[in-house]
C-alpha cells in the first residue's frame, strides 16, 4: 500500500525551520505549518497542497482541520491490497474518521507540559487511532494500549493486535501515524512584555499592579536597575531602579515602592529603600548599623514590617525586627532566615537549630528545626521531615506549608505540611528519583485545595507527569502535577486578578528537544487560553455532600447535562441519570466517583461521600 506522499522532506529541514514547531493556533501561517506543529509526519507530505494562510480559533478547531486533512489525503491515496473486505472496511472507517473529526471531541493532555499523544484521557475520550478501533468493534485493544502505552506515538507502540487491525482494516501503521496529532498542554505562559535580563527574584501584588525586584538593568529591553512593576500591560520602572541585592518588594504610595535587601548610600549599608515617586530615601534599624535583610514582609504601605537581618554587630546569627510605628525586636536567630509569614500567627523558617525570643519580659530560649511557628503564646517546631533549609512558607486554613532545600537521605524534604506539632512530608527524597537536588522556592494558593510549587525541580516519574521547575500540587489527593518545562528555577509568584505571574532564573521554556522559547524571567499564565476547556466545568458541584442519598447538580443548566453516572471505588456504574437531581438511597455507604458529562462533550468528575 503506498500512500499519498509526493515529497519527504529531509529531518535537516525540520531542525533548522524551527518556526513550526511552536505555531500558535491563532497565528496567521501556511496552513501546512499549521498542520506539522499538530502532527510532524506532515513533514512527509509534500506541502505544495497546503500554502494558503490560515488561523484558528483554538486548537480543537486546527485538529480537527488535521483529520479532515488526513481523511481527504487517505482516500486519494493509491492503495494496493488483494482483500476487497479490508478496502470496504478502510472506507468506512474513513467514514468514521470524518464524524469523529466533525464532532470535536478530542482528548484533554492534562499531565504533560508539551504537546502530547493520548490514546485515552482521564475522561475517557479515545484519540482519533483509538476511537476507529473502538468503533470497529475492538474496545479492548484501545483499552490496552492506554493502560500501558497511552502517552505513545503510534510508532512506538507495542501492540500486535493493532498491527492485525491494520492489515484486517487497510491501513498502514505510517497512515494511522500521520492521524494520530498530539495534544496541547491544558496550560499556555507567555512573557510578560520584554521581560527583563537577569533574574526576577521577588514579587508582589497590589490592587491591579505587580511589583518585581531582582537582579537585572534592564526592563521592557529599556535601562532599569532591578525594580519595577506591571499594570495596564505595561512594564515600567521606578524611576532609574535602584542599585543593590533585592529579597522583598512591596507597596509605598500610588506610586512608590519599598525594597529589602543591601543598598549602599554614602559609604553605609541600609536594609530597607523607599521610593516616593521621585526620589529614594533609606531606612536604618536603630542600634542594627549596616544591616543586610534576607526576608522582608510589608503590609500597609509601609506601616507594618517585618524584617531579618545580619550586622557587624550582631555575633553569630542574626536577628528579626518588627516595624508598627516604631522597631521592636522580635528573635535572635543562630542562624540564617530566609521566609517570613504573618497572615495567621508569626512564623519563619530558613537554617538553624534555636531561637531566643527577645521581646518578652524575660527572653528565652526554644528549640527550632528549620522553623518556628508562634501556637497560642508557644512556639512549635518539628523534629523530622522539615527541609534542610527553608526559603518559603505558605499558611492556609490551620496548615502551614514550608518549602525548601531538601538536603539528602531519606528525610530529605522539599515540601511538607505542618499541622497540630506534626511534619508530614508531601516532597521528599523517598518519593522521586530525582537525581538532582531538590529545592522549592516558592509557594501560592491557587484553591482550597491546590497550590503552586516552584523552584528546582526535576520530573516526577511516580507520578507518569513531565515538567521542570514549576508545579501543582492538590492536597486533597496528595498528588503533584507539573505544569511547565521551564530551564531554570522559578523564585516567585503573585496573583493579579486571577492571573499568575512566575519569576525567576529561566530564560526558556522547553517545548521539545528541537524547539525552545525564550522567555525573559517573567511569565503569566494564560488562563484564558490554557484553561478553556475546563471553564465550563470548574465552575460544577455537587450537593450537599456528604448526603444520605440526595444528590443535586450546580453550575450548569438542565439543558447543558447529557448524563450523571457514579462509580464505585471499584470503578464500576452503579447508577446513570439524565437529571439534575438524583435519589439513591439504596447505596451503600462510602466513596462514589460521580462523572457528569455535558452536552457539548466536557466532562466533570467530583468525589461524593454517601452516608
């Protein structure tokens, strides 16, 4: 069987037309790039077919021009075959092909950080290759394929019943390859202006504005020493920027800023420099002369701070100060702090064994592993399972959340929770082969129930998810889903409005080994864009929950519902319904996956407790 390729294209060629590896679906190109970015073994196919300039809504409307393609390209092909049953077969299956391509209902890649075959997704959506086999009669070989090989090219799958498939069907293992595309990552970043030229190491959100501190001396590709912010989709800088190492930002006025870390003026070092819109000024701590901060948080435009140093002055360690209306020294550290958090008790963590706590009428002393947290007038700490060195901290609810340097055997941690005296690690040595050191310095709430991880951190084979440097974890599962294949470490993140901004020391995003895209050290999540497919369904629930049986659907209309199905924790259907509201008493008590399936082809999986 030989089909339709009139041209094959050296992979030299690919290599250097590095440009179709990564069009966007709504970019206006030739629409055979259009179609190699989607699926590369376009690149056999001579493209002479394929000049006019295109562009699409989204990439469900370019895959299904891709199998359309496809189908019209398969039956022009010259087929040689000496079974007029397999050719009758073959041409039904194109007939299948084209409705699967009208329907638009195409897998979801919900764990890779690149585009990505899926034989079948988590919401049970088959690719084009496994859907012409199901719809064949043959579900068990897409079954198989996805229990095994699900994330793998056609090529590269292992199946001698899909090689029987071919032959009884007409198709070549090289046909159902240049149908099989890839599927884009549920999440799109792009940079943020022209970002800047060294590394964004801190950030902060107020009101509708982001404020980024870091080593760099140039912002928007225009001159700016370290410091400046982001509104209106724009870059500016505060006034020159400022000379020096920055840790913390935060708000001054409608148009200052407040940085922490080591500024020079006149000979003297300074903790803390203020800019008030058109000048900077510095601030001292009294009796701390020539003090270095190494975490800072601010509040108030400056009314409330909190602040770590080191001095000449202060022997072996450092210590911590507040600022409310006058200095107030809270600790001395034997050590180093590197994080600070206040919004539910006092805590900060870095790398020490002890702290003295100086602001009571009697200082005393009290055991630390890396951290303390202030509990009801006493201070807390863990004895295993903390990080070696903590840089970040995260309070949500009665949990605290410490990231850090995960140093080395088996205790290893990068990222534990601490809850009622207790460490329980979530990131650690013992959970991932990971040959490289790991490290989170940053963490953000992104729900109740899940939160961002950045730093260093290597791909997490346990898990069967790709990615570098930037993750989501969901603790109601405990798992961690990286979501971005970025260079170098991430350092920070802030929410602006709903959207998430990272920065760090990246300076590419690595879609592919033959494709990267630059990014400098400032990103956003485009939710808008990488997140369409779920925004019908992120806003469903289920209620009340738990429930002695009655169950009823929220965030969708009765018209927009196909199907309700719960499963038990065997996987097995144990009740289906078409409304939205559902009785069933007669259950057994326990854990139901409840799976409403949408009209328009979504799906939403909740958990659902019956008592």
């Amino acid at each position: 069987m030989k089909i339709f390729y009139s041209a094959i294209r050296l992979f030299l060629v690919i290599c250097l037309t590095t440009n179709i590896w990564a069009i966007q679906a709504k970019s206006s190109a030739k629409l055979y790039d259009h179609l190699v970015d989607v699926n590369k073994n376009w690149s056999k196919v001579d493209p002479a077919f394929f000049q006019e300039y295109v562009r699409f809504h989204n990439d469900i409307d370019r895959i299904q021009r891709h199998l359309l393609e496809v189908e019209n390209l398969l039956r022009r092909s010259n087929v040689n075959s000496d079974s007029p049953e397999a050719m009758q077969k073959r041409s039904q299956m194109l007939d299948v092909l084209h409705v699967y391509a009208l329907k638009g209902k195409f897998p979801v890649n919900t764990h890779h950080s690149a585009r990505q075959p899926y034989f079948i997704d988590e919401f049970g959506t088959h690719c084009a290759v496994g859907y012409l086999v199901k719809e064949s009669g043959f579900p068990e070989i897409s079954l198989a394929i996805s229990k095994t090989q699900n994330y793998a090219y056609v090529a590269q799958i292992q199946s001698k019943e899909l090689l029987q498939w071919c032959v009884d069907f007409g198709f070549t293992l090289d046909e159902l390859a240049l149908i099989q595309p890839g599927y884009p990552p549920t999440q799109s970043y792009s940079q943020v202006g022209g970002g800047t030229n060294g590394s964004v190491t801190c950030s902060k959100t107020h009101s509708n504005r982001l404020y980024i501190g870091g080593n760099f001396s140039e912002l928007d590709s225009l001159p700016c020493l370290n410091v400046g912010f982001y509104e209106n989709n724009q870059l500016s800088c505060f006034g020159n920027g400022i000379s020096g190492k920055i840790i913390g930002i935060s708000e001054f006025g409608a148009n200052g800023v407040i940085v922490a870390g080591e500024f020079e003026s006149n000979g003297t070092i300074y903790p803390i420099a203020k800019y008030d819109g058109s000048n900077w000024s510095y601030v001292a701590i009294p009796s701390v002369p020539n003090a270095k901060a190494t975490s800072f948080v601010c509040t108030n435009n400056g009314l409330d701070m909190k602040i770590s140093v080191s001095s000449p002055s202060i022997i072996g360690g450092q210590e911590v100060w507040f600022f409310i209306g006058s200095w107030v020294k809270l600790a001395f550290v034997p050590g180093i702090v590197h994080a600070m958090n206040f919004d539910y008790s006092s805590i900060f963590g870095g790398h020490f064994d002890s702290v003295q706590i100086t602001n009571a009428s009697t200082p005393y002393w009290v055991s630390a592993n890396n951290f303390v947290v202030a509990n009801n007038g006493n201070w807390e700490s863990a004895s295993t399972w903390v990080p070696d060195t903590v840089f970040t901290i995260l309070s949500q609810g009665n949990s605290v959340y410490l990231g850090g340097h995960a140093g080395s055997g088996s205790y290893g941690t990068a990222l534990c929770k601490f809850l009622n005296g207790v460490a329980q690690p979530l990131i650690s040595n013992s959970t991932t082969s990971s040959p490289l050191p790991l490290v989170v310095k940053c963490l953000s709430k992104y729900s109740e129930t899940k939160m961002f991880v950045g730093g260093q951190l290597e791909p997490y084979p346990l898990f069967g998810t790709y990615g570098k440097n930037l993750m989501m974890y969901d603790l109601f599962n405990s798992t961690i889903t990286p979501i971005a294949l970025l260079d170098s470490t991430v350092l920070t993140v802030s929410n602006v409005q709903g959207r998430y901004y990272f920065g760090g020391d990246f300076t590419k995003y690595e879609h592919s080994p033959l494709y990267s895209m630059p990014l400098n050290h400032l990103i956003v999540l485009d939710e808008a864009l990488g997140l369409t497919v779920f925004s019908k369904i992120k806003s469903i629930d289920i209620y009340p929950n738990p429930s002695p049986g009655n169950l009823k659907i929220s965030g969708i209309q009765s018209h927009e519902l196909k199907t309700i199905e719960i499963f038990n924790t065997q996987g097995k259907s144990v009740l289906k319904s078409e409304d939205m509201q559902i009785d069933a008493p007669t259950l057994e008590a326990g854990i139901y996956l409840v799976r409403i399936n949408l009209q328009n082809g979504q799906t939403a999986q909740k958990r659902w407790v019956k008592q």
